[in-house]
C-alpha cells in the first residue's frame, strides 16, 4: 500500500490533501511552490533540473517567463520552509543546473519515487489549466534597464505573465483566465476602474496606488479606444466616478491645504473645477443628489448625503471610533442600502447598512480581512468586494442580505477595484504584482539587504500624508530588523520579523511563526515590543526576547497597539477603552501596564528616546506636534510631515512627503544638542519644504522614489524600502 504522506525535517506533505505540516501546524502553500516541493521530495535529495520542473509545472503548452516562474516558486518555497538561501539547509540550488532537496524524505519508498506523479492525481484542483494570454504585457519599445530597480521593473512585468494560475487550488469551478479581457496595457499602473452609467466608457487613475496615488485621470472608451488623459494637475487622487449623464467624471484630489476635496474634469476635454471641498470618494444619487465621506472631527471621517450644492445635507454613517475613517461607499440599485470602506485600527473592513442611516449595519465580506472595495450586483442580490483573508488581495462576493462570502479570484496576483456591468455579468478590477525590498546606504553605497518574499520597514501613516521615522537598527548600528510577508499588497498588515547582519550579509528569521504589524527594537537590542492581531482581527501589543529565550508576553488584553520602548527599556503604547485611546506605560520589571496621560490622546503617534514628549498628529492637515510629558506647552513641529529620531537619540529627522506618493522627498537630519530632543524650530512650525532653507541641518538628502524611512546610528547610515507596482485592468466573466 502506498503511502500519502512523505517526511522531511520537521515537515509532513500530504499528498491526498495536499496540505503541508511543521510538527502539525498547517503551512499555507500556493499550487506551483507546492508542486515543486512535490517534486524535490519524489527526487529523495537527487538533482532536479529546471526543465523538469517546467515540464511539472507548465507543460508544454504556457507561454510564460519560466526562468523567473521557477524563482518565484523556489523565493516562497523558502519562506515556507523558513530556509535561508545564504545558507540552506533544506533546498540547495545547483546554479544554472536545478535544484535538490537536502533533507532525507521518509516514506519515499512506500510512495515510488520513479512514478511521476500527475497533479491531477493529487487534487482535482490542482490540474494543469490551458490559457490563451491576451496582449502579454511588455515594457515600452526601447526602455532600458539602467539600475537595480529597473531590472526588477522587468522581473514584474514577467512574473504578471503567471495570471494564468488565478483560478485554481478551489473545489468550484471558476472562469478560467482565457475568458478575462485585458482593457489597458500600460508597462506602469491603471487601477481605481469606474464604468460609465451606459457601459461604454471607463474611467480610471493611471498611478501605482490603489487607495490615494499620484498621477492622472484617465477615460477610455470600450472595447479598443485609446486611453485619453483628462487631468494635468500632478495632485494625488482617488475615487473616480461618472457622472449620471456620463459628461463629467468626478475624483478626490488632495492638497496641502485641507486634504479631500471632490474635483470634476469634462470628460470630452477641459479644466478640472473644483465641485465640493472636504468631501472625498463622491458618487451620485440620481441626477441632483450625491453621496461622500466628510470629515467631522479630526481625522473622523463619515459618509453624508446631499444635493450636490451641498443643501439638505445628513449624515448616513458615522465611524464609534474618533479615529475611524470610512473612505468610499455604493449605494445599492433600490436606494435602500450602502456599501462602506471604512478604515480603522484593525485596518480596513467592510459593512452594510441602511441608507437612511437608521442603524450602523453589520460587517460583511470575509471574516477577517482586509476590505478595501465594493460594489453591487444590477438587481442588488450579490454584494462583490476587494478583500485580502491572507492570500492577497482578491475578488469575493456574497449573496445579499445573508449570503456566506465565496472567493472568486485566486493567484499570484492581486485584484482590487470593484465595477459591474450593467447587465451583471462581468466585473472590472485592476490586477497586477506589487513588489518591495529593503535596502541600507552607508559608505559603500546602496545596496538591498532583503533576501526572499515581500519585505518592508513599518511605518505608521499619518491621516495627511506624512509618515513617521522610526529607528530600527540595533542599537550598535550593526543588525537591521525588517518585517517579510508572502504577499505584495499594499494592505497586507502582518509579516515576520527578520534580521540582517549589514557585515556579514546573512538574513535571519527572528521569531519564526510570529506576525505583527509594528515593532520597535529595545535600547539594549535584547527585546522586541510588537503589535500583532487576534483571530478577530483586533491589534494587541506584546513583548518577546530577540533570542527566544522566554515566550512572548501579552501586555493588554485591551485593543492595544502603537508601542514604544521608552527610557530604560518602559515600554508605551496605546490602550483603546470604549471610543476612546489613552497612552500606557509598563516598566521592564512590571506586568501591569498603567496610565501616563488621564486624558484621552487623539491618533498618537510615538514618543522621543527619553519620553519628554509624545507626539500627535492633530487635525486633516497633520500638524505634528509634540506634547510634554510634565506638563508643559505643546510644540509645533511640521505639517505633512514625518519626524523621528535615531538609534542614540542623537540626531532627529524630518522630512516632507506628499499624500499618496510612494517614497519621500528632502529629508534634513538635525544633531540635537546635549540633554534636547528637539532642534531649535520656528515657534509655528513648519509648513513646507520650502521652510528647511536656513536651518542648521547636520545632513541632508533627497529621498524621492524611496519608501518607509529608518534612520541608522548616524545621518550617513539609514535604510528604506523600494515599490515596484505593475497594474492592468482586466474585465472578468461571473457567469
């Protein structure tokens, strides 16, 4: 009798269920890096070359980049089995030849290792699927790739051709990719699509981002018309939508000035006009009224309904949270319901509710997950939503009123953006490959230090723009701690801790099988405060020692997050207590966390090396600002801005960046005199870029197209992140 399960190190690979085990604990595997370890085991620790593996794979009949496809497979392979490609010890790569599995495989013999096992005859849903790759996505003629980043530009427009596999691994049958219809082939980024009231036209932003981003209005007209730019303006944007005569499109545009405003352009051609200031996401009601998200109070953000001179106005849904944004919302055809994207401390969900805003609705969607779009079906019987339940961004839709949430899209690219079609049988997104790496300059330069999977610095966000700078680098400036997820989305909120030794060059994995969010590095450089989500989705702040010494400590059981190590190695963070949040502290040799502010702190944001100030960001234009923890008057420092401070205290940064933009612009390093934690300002702050000219700056340099921030132990040492996206619109059958 033959057997189903095959054993390696600490792993179980069960080929009836095809489901992969370390020491019980499933690991979540996609069908091609679990084909090829499939294949690595059949091999018992012999040679396996690339063109075996393609043939398993692919076949003889997919036209994809197999060379970056067997990497991709092999990159998420090692982040399963927590192998360093450094130094492996589990999968061992033969340059230019294959690859081999190291590990002895138990169970082998009963299983037959010269039977070349079908995926079919593994799992139904795993069989090899015949695709037809309509106009395969390529760079512009003549683009040449100069620096690193552009040559990883290239590896994604490759790895987009591996659409194809977006329907498999699922017990119902799904469309398979031949029938999705490319709508745009930019070698950069198309997402946020919004059909015309008669289908004939989409309207679309042509920019990296699928929440605000840079770049410009677009409108085509369907099938085959040629994509025409309507905006010039260069200001972040978001949420187009149709007028309901199809004549004007309307966007969300932010400035420096107030933050969301709708704007309107022609869609035949013209100036963009302003239509309504704080108001963001705005859709119409019919022909005289509209529907938008205003901001209340601070960064509260609810969604209102109104004549489109702004008279009769009245508010639909208001967020419980006082930080609780709820960004976009879709009415349903009846009238009688809406849909809302709402972003809160658990990150974005999604929920229904009556339209005459007669009660708060309940959460829809899957559970959890992040919700980012919605939309409804014609005859407003199926709800569709952009969700990520931890695979990525995909499309999900859910019967109305109490339907069970189905996943429609699977793969290794992510779909966001919801807009059907008038008769209901297809949908528009926008789908495509994220990618990111961290990288470090010093003396010699730049050079990406991240090895394999989607790695990132943690940041936090300010509701204007900004982002917070943030040490983490070990206190002797010599190891970098970063954070590595198995997906590229933009919304994807959890990942391990990982450490490089900038010396040596080796990556390792700090605490294996441990997400979190945010994190902070301890004085000493012997613990990690992190904030990491239950299976609820609600954030909660622990505490662990980088060497694993003794398990991770709970700190509250209370909605908690946004820690901080402060003097001696206390640790603040954020308690949330009904609607509102209050700034905790416990000591390194305490276990009851308590209060260090009586009064409740509004979108905290940290607090300096020695805990003589916390900092907020206050209001929709992000005025920073620091506030004395004995007592004395609060200090302005910038406005859409981001601040933070080294390893050592020693030196404080700031930095301008616009809303939306994927990476920062001038930042200036301040040395801060003996027993100061800020430099020397102007009494209102800062307001621009323009303001740094004449301050006594010990460093500066130009952050442009660099993402997240983090200052090392002096201004000529710091590391960032780089983001790559590529995105195109494809209309997909749901039928």
């Amino acid at each position: 009798m033959q057997t189903s399960v095959l054993r390696f190190d600490q792993f179980e690979l069960d080929l009836n269920s095809y489901e992969l085990r370390k020491s019980g604990r499933l690991i979540k595997l996609e069908k091609l890096p679990m084909e090829l370890l499939i294949l690595l085991a059949e091999g018992q620790g012999q040679l396996v070359s690339r063109e075996q593996i393609i043939r398993r794979l692919w076949g003889d009949n997919i036209f994809v980049d197999t060379r970056q496809g067997i990497n991709t497979a092999v990159r998420k392979l090692r982040i399963a089995l927590q192998d360093d490609s450094e130094h492996p010890r589990l999968i061992q790569t033969l340059p230019g030849r294959g690859y081999r599995l190291l590990a002895p495989v138990s169970g082998a013999e009963a299983y037959g290792s010269t039977k070349a096992v079908e995926p079919s005859e593994l799992h139904p849903a795993a069989s090899p699927i015949e695709i037809a790759l309509p106009n395969p996505i390529s760079p512009t003629k003549g683009w040449r790739p100069g620096i690193a980043v552009a040559g990883a530009a290239v590896i994604l427009l490759a790895i987009a051709s591996l659409a194809p596999l977006l329907f498999v691994g699922r017990s119902k049958p799904h469309p398979p990719f031949r029938e999705w219809v490319q709508v745009t082939n930019f070698p950069d980024s198309a997402t946020q699509p919004v059909l015309s009231p008669d289908g004939h036209m989409v309207a679309f932003i042509r920019g990296p981002e699928t929440f605000v981003t840079p770049g410009e209005i677009y409108v085509k007209i369907l099938p085959d018309g040629e994509a025409i730019r309507l905006t010039h303006d260069g200001l972040p944007k978001m949420a187009p939508a149709f007028s309901p005569d199809g004549s004007r499109v309307a966007f969300t545009a932010t400035d420096r000035s107030f933050g969301w405003n709708t704007w309107v352009v022609p869609v035949l051609g013209g100036e963009s006009k302003e239509l309504l200031p704080n108001a963001a996401a705005l859709t119409w009601n019919g022909r005289q009224h509209v529907i938008f998200s205003e901001i209340k109070t601070g960064v509260r953000m609810g969604i209102v309904t109104s004549a489109e001179s702004r008279a009769e106005e009245r508010d639909i849904y208001l967020p419980s949270s006082a930080t609780g944004m709820a960004h976009r919302s879709w009415i349903s055809p009846d009238g009688k319901w809406i849909l809302v994207s709402e972003m809160g401390i658990s990150g974005w969900m999604c929920r229904v509710l009556p339209f005459d805003g007669s009660a708060s609705g309940e959460l829809v969607g899957p559970k959890p997950a992040q919700c980012t779009y919605a939309g409804w079906s014609p005859n407003g019987r199926t709800m569709y939503f952009s969700a990520d339940a931890g695979d990525g961004y995909h499309i999900w839709r859910q019967h109305f009123p109490s339907g069970v949430p189905e996943q429609l899209t699977f793969g290794p690219t992510e779909e966001e953006g919801i807009a059907v079609s008038n008769d209901g049988r297809t949908l528009m997104t926008s789908a495509g490959i994220r990618e990111s790496t961290v990288w470090v300059h010093d003396s010699h330069g730049d050079r990406q230090v991240s090895g394999e999977g989607y790695a990132r610095l943690p940041g936090i966000g300010y509701s204007g723009g900004g982002s917070a700078i943030i040490s983490l680098f070990s206190p002797d400036g010599k190891r970098l701690f970063y954070l590595v997820s198995q997906q590229g989305s933009r919304e994807v909120t959890s990942g391990e801790l990982w450490m490089t030794d900038l010396d040596t060059g080796l990556n390792q994995l700090v605490l294996p099988g441990i997400l979190m969010s945010e994190f902070r590095i301890s004085p000493d450089g012997e613990r990690v405060v992190f904030t990491a989500q239950d299976a609820h989705g609600s954030p909660h702040v622990w505490v662990a020692l980088l060497n694993r010494g003794t398990p991770p400590r709970e700190l509250s059981s209370s909605v908690s997050m946004r820690p901080n190590f402060g003097p001696g190695g206390d640790i603040y963070f954020m308690v949330r207590e009904g609607t509102l949040e209050f700034l905790y502290r416990v000591g390194t040799n305490e276990t009851v966390p308590r209060k260090v502010e009586p009064e409740p702190v509004s979108d905290y944001q940290g607090i300096s090396p020695r805990a003589e100030f916390w900092i907020t960001a206050l209001g929709t234009v992000s005025k920073i600002v620091a506030h004395s923890t004995q007592g004395g008057p609060a200090i302005q420092i910038c406005t859409f801005c981001g601040i933070g401070w080294g390893p050592n205290g020693k030196f404080f940064y700031l930095r301008f960046r616009d809303i939306g933009a994927m990476g920062g612009g001038k930042t200036l390093a301040f040395e801060l005199r003996p027993g100061k934690e800020l430099p020397v300002l102007p009494p209102s702050g800062l307001k621009s870029a323009e303001d740094m000219k004449g301050l006594k700056a010990a460093a500066e340099f130009d952050m442009t197209g660099k993402g997240v921030f983090a200052p090392g132990p002096n201004p000529s040492i710091y590391a960032y992140t780089r983001v790559i996206v590529q995105r195109n619109l494809y209309r997909i059958p749901l039928e």
